[in-house]
C-alpha cells in the first residue's frame, strides 16, 4: 500500500513492463525506483532574451549597401581656422555667473533654455541667490498655448517646438515658475530630453481636429494636456522648496524676485521703422509679439557689448548655419569669402533675412566677452544645442563681434541696461 501511495501516476509507467495484468511487487518496486531516481534529476528551465542573429544581420547590411551601390559622403563646405587667431580658452573671458551648461537633447526648446539661463544669471545679478530652474516648465505651457491659438484660429496658427525668449517671460506671466527640482520635465531614467515621439503626436491630433473642423477647446486642450502629461509628466500646482510650500507664482515672486516686466526684446532690421516696436516676423514668434524695439544696427551691437561689460548677460536668437560655424573649433566667425568685416552693416543683414540665408533658428545664452589684441571683440556663449558638446568647450561657444552683428537677430535683456537707448527711443 506504502509503495502503491508514492507511485501515483504507476500505470502510465507499467507500459515499460506490459500490461497491469503483469504487474507484480517486484515490478513496482522497480518502477519507484525509477520514479524516486528521476527525480533526482534537476529540471530545464527557460529564460526571456532578446533574438538576434548577427550573421544574418550582416548578410542584410551588405545586401543593402551591394544594391545601393557606393554612396559618397556627404561633405560641407566650411571656413578652415587653422591660421585664424581665436579663443582657446574659457578663462580668457570676462564672465557672467551661470549655471553649468546642459543638453536641450531631442528637442527645438532652445528658446526656452537659453532664457532660462538668462533668468538663472539675473536671479544671481539681484539676489546673489542660486536658483536652478525648470527649463521644461514653460515648455509644458508653451505646447498648451500653441494648442490653443491653433483652436482659436481654427488650424491656421503655426505649429512648431520653436519659440522665441520672450516667451518664457510670457508663460512665467501666466503659470509661473518652479525649480528643476520641482519639474524635470522628462522621465528620470530617460537619459536626454527628446520630444520628436510627443510633438508627432500632438501635431496628428490637432491636424486631425482641423480635417473634421471639430473646435472644442476644453476637450482638445484636455487632450493635448494628455499627451504631454504622458512624455513629460504633469507639472506640479504646489511643492516643497527649502522646506516651505509654494505654488509656482509665488515661487516667482518670493523665491526668484523676477519682475517680468523689466525685460524687453530689441530686433535690428531695416524692413521696419527704426525707434518703434514692431513685429518680429518669423515663425517661431507664433503669436505675433509686437514688443521687439527696433533700433539701427550700431546701437544694437553698443547695447551688447557695453551690458556684457557691465555685469548683463543676454538671451540672444539668430542664425546658426553658416560656413564660418564650427562645433569642433567652438567659434562662429564671419568668413572674408563670404563678406570683409568693414562691409558688415545694417544692408548686408537685411539681405540676408530677406532672401531667406538668415534664419531664426536658433538662442543662446551670451556670458561674457574678452577684447583681444586687434582691439576685436570675443563673446563667450552658453548653448544648449548638440553641436557645441562636439569641441574641447562642451556647452560653449565663442562668437565673433562680426558673426553677433551680421547673424544674430533678437535679444532679451533687463531694461536697467538700456536706459540710455530706451531715452533715445522716447525721443526718437
């Protein structure tokens, strides 16, 4: 009976042995035995991994590269510095305090980190206080914005990542502002920002609305929130900071001290009236801010060096693609090939924006500068974008005074640094 209780499944074995009929105690005691010796063995077991097959693989790769046939590498024609006379260092400038530099990654939000840092520097310049803040704050908002107006126009609004660096100071208006800490913007574990995935997204979305001409903002907005709450997390209506509890407008007003009011945007273009504010005709100025002050191009380069000068850094936008560009050597220059320096005026910049080879493409942070020994002026520059970890500055770049005065377009400053042209413009 002990024997016959272990051999539970014994008849399916007794197939060794003939039929039950057969069956005697000593052919059950041999059939324990081979049960009870069995389960001695250890068991397989199975595990998940990833397939591959690195042979097949190559078989496809080369394949591939037979039936295009050879592809020429693409080359780009650009300046050749190995005779030019340029910065090689970081502690050759005279610099603002800021943040260290980081990675904007995957993403068209230069606008915001360059303003960003701007506003980190100016926290510092009135309260010597140093505050990280979120770059991906205003961002969050900026996406919801550029939702709504294309509500409101009904699909005619332009939709894009870019922006320009008033806008920061337009959604610190509205929302307010928190700390990094408060809003990373992104999943932790995610190494670098990347917003292709959620701007497709979204785009499709509101693309779609417009197709079926369904225009109910609180839903679309809902859903936009949706989207971006899913990539970028949702952004806090309260938090801690220092052990105290602030919404982000009181941490605005509190905790950074910064008046928005008290920065303002310059252009330098012919096509407009010089002394007025005008609109800064670009995509990226989607809703059309007609508060740039636009002045001749001699008091838009005095503005910058004479407030680099004297402790103001500024949130600076332009063109970033030209031959005299290098992330490698971390300079921008103007090359003689392209235009000598002594042609450089308010005509050669216009041209260029007119005819489409200046473009708003991109914003920095500028930090500092240095007057080398042909009494020519460096500025050193805070980027965000990839191209400047590419060189033996990563986040650094550094400008020449030509490139500033032909390529770059816009700024954001603090009015305290401008009040003699601010004067010249209530004259004017």
């Amino acid at each position: 009976i002990h024997y016959l209780k272990l051999a539970v499944n014994i008849g399916e074995t007794c197939s060794l042995f003939g039929s039950l009929k057969l069956i005697n105690m000593r052919n059950i005691k041999t059939i324990i035995l081979l049960l009870y010796t069995s389960s001695l063995i250890a068991q397989d077991k199975g595990k998940f991994e990833i397939y591959s097959n690195d042979f097949y693989n190559n078989i496809m790769t080369k394949s591939t590269n037979y039936e295009k046939g050879k592809v020429e590498e693409k080359k780009y024609f650009k300046m050749n510095f190995e005779d030019k006379e340029i910065p090689k260092d970081l502690t050759e400038f005279s610099i603002i305090e800021s943040e260290n530099p980081i990675s904007q990654g995957n993403t068209g939000t230069c606008w915001c980190f360059s303003t960003i840092s701007f506003y980190e520097s100016e926290i510092y310049r009135t309260t010597d206080e140093k505050i990280n803040l979120s770059e991906l704050f205003p961002v969050y908002f900026e996406y919801l914005e550029k939702a709504r107006k294309y509500v409101k126009t009904r699909g005619e609004s332009y939709l894009g990542e870019g922006s320009e660096t008033n806008a920061v100071q337009r959604m610190m208006n509205i929302y307010g502002i928190v700390p990094f800490e408060a809003y990373e913007g992104k999943p932790s574990n995610q190494p670098y920002y990347n917003h292709e995935k959620m701007f497709n997204e979204i785009k499709k979305y509101l693309t779609n609305c417009k197709s079926i001409s369904f225009w109910n903002e609180p839903v679309i907005l809902e859903n936009i929130k949706s989207i971006l709450n899913n990539y970028m997390g949702k952004p806090p209506v309260s938090f801690k900071y220092q052990n105290k509890t602030y919404t982000p407008k009181s941490f605005l007003k509190n905790i950074t001290k910064i008046e928005s009011d008290n920065y303002i945007d310059f252009m330098s273009l012919l096509e407009k009236p010089y002394w007025s504010q005008q609109e800064y005709k670009v995509p990226d100025n989607w809703w059309r801010s007609d508060d740039y002050y636009n002045i001749p191009l001699d008091e838009f380069m005095s503005i910058i060096k004479n407030s680099i000068k004297n402790g103001y850094s500024i949130a600076i936008g332009g063109d970033v693609s030209e031959s005299g560009y290098s992330s490698t050597n971390d300079v921008a220059m103007i090359p003689s090939y392209d235009i000598p320096s002594k042609y450089i005026n308010e005509y050669a910049r216009q041209f260029r924006f007119s005819n489409g080879s200046t473009t708003d493409d991109h914003a920095i942070h500028l930090i500092g500068y240095k007057i080398d020994k042909n009494d020519e002026w460096w500025f050193l520059i805070k980027d965000s974008g990839s191209g400047s970890r590419n060189g033996n500055h990563p986040g650094y770049y550094f400008y020449h005074e030509d490139y500033i005065k032909l390529k770059m377009m816009t700024f954001t400053i603090h009015r305290d640094a401008v009040i003699t042209t601010l004067k010249k413009m209530k004259n004017e």
